[in-house]
C-alpha cells in the first residue's frame, strides 16, 4: 500500500504479526490493507496498523460459551456432505490455479556478482561526469551565482 512505504521495513513486520499469525497470506494482507480509509501520508503506518488491530481483537474472538441461554442459537458443526462440497470445491480449485511454488532465493555467489556489477557500473558512472556535475549543491550554487555576475 502507498501509505505503508514511509514506513520501515521491521516496524511494518512488527505491526503485521498479529495477521500474519493467524495465517493470511500477503495477498490476503494487501485485500485488508487497501480497504482501510487512512490519511495519504500517516506519521506513523506502524502505529496505525496496531491501534487498528488493538480495536478488532475483542470483536473477532468468540465468546467462552456461546449457548448461555435458550434464546441464543448455538452453532452446530458442518456435516458430512457439506465436508465433501467443500473438498470438492478446493479441489476444483487446485486444478484450475495449482499453488505455485515459491522461487528460491539465488545463491550467494549470484548476488555478489550483482553488487560487483552494480558498483562497476556506477564507477563507470562517475568517471563519465564532468568535472561541474560533481559538485556540491553548495558548489554548484555559487558558479551560478557568479554567472550571473559576470558581465556578458
């Protein structure tokens, strides 16, 4: 989400936990977050992440004992066709979409080959600069200024 990225990395892991904890995945995680109405730029995503999830955790969880009185309905569980849909239906599902394998991570060796080149070419970069693309913003104020100056 825009409004997660001024945020660091590790608070965002932090404030996410609880949701990550009872299993949604990062799509599932993208659908919730994209749905909140906050602010363009919050102070603090992190926070606000936290105080949201402080304000659902009494709702979500069911109470100790659901069947107090005659008037409350109690729950009853699914049957055994209903368990056979849904078999059914994941089933289906898992053959139109199968899960798709994560990609691993690429070895060591792979990813310093990238820095390597990255650097090579960022230094190739620098020695291509003119001598005035290197300096100091400062440095570079004060010959605009004495341009201005100099007589034509």
């Amino acid at each position: 989400m825009p409004w997660t990225q001024g945020e660091g990395l590790r608070r965002l892991a932090f404030a996410l936990r609880p949701w990550i904890a009872t299993g949604l995945s990062a799509a599932d995680l993208a659908a919730d977050l994209s749905v909140w109405r906050v602010p363009r730029r919050p102070a603090s995503p992190a926070s606000m992440i936290m105080a949201r999830w402080s304000e659902t955790t009494g709702h979500d969880e069911p109470d100790a004992d659901p069947c107090r009185g005659e008037d409350t309905p109690c729950g009853v569980p699914p049957n055994a066709a209903f368990r056979e849909a849904m078999d059914a239906v994941r089933a289906r599902l898992t053959r139109l979409s199968p899960p798709v394998e994560p990609e691993p991570d690429p070895p060591g060796f792979v990813i310093r080959d990238r820095i390597l080149a990255s650097l090579a070419e960022a230094d190739r970069a620098r020695r291509t600069r003119t001598a005035e693309q290197c300096l100091t913003f400062a440095e570079w104020e004060a010959v605009c200024d004495a341009r201005e100056r100099a007589p034509w």
